[in-house]
C-alpha cells in the first residue's frame, strides 16, 4: 500500500537537528535513520506509527475523510 500524500525517508542528521527532532502527530523523538514520512499537505514530519493511521482517513486526494463529512453536515 502506497501513499500520495506522505514522503517516505530516513532521518538524517540535517532533518533531525535543522527541521524537527520529533514527530508533530504524536511528539515522539525522532532518531537517526529511522523511517520518517513527509506530511505533503500539512507540511510537516510525522512517524510511521502516525503515517499508518492517518492515510486510513484520507482520500486518495489527500483530504481528511472527517474534515469533508464535516463540512457536508456543517
Ligand atoms: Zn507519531
């Protein structure tokens, strides 16, 4: 299963020490060469734990399934 919406890498030195040491779902630290993924709509950097939980509740154009069954009965 593959996503759209996330970046998939490995943390390097220059992401954890220039960008975020952790992740910004679940503030976990992020260490070296641990598989990270680029939130490409939030920009941001999350932890595979939260990547796999996330990508459930999103459409394949990246949008929050709860966000757009909000605005429907907003
Ligand atoms: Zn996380």
């Amino acid at each position: 299963m593959g996503s759209n919406c996330f970046l998939r890498q490995e943390a390097t030195s220059e992401i954890i020490s220039n960008v975020t040491d952790f992740c910004s779902e679940c503030y976990e630290t992020i260490r070296p060469s641990q598989v990270i993924f680029y939130d490409m709509s939030n920009y941001r950097f999350i932890c595979d734990t939260c990547q796999e939980s996330i990508d459930k509740c999103l459409d394949k154009d990246c949008e929050s399934l709860n966000r757009k069954n909000s605005l429907l009965f907003d």
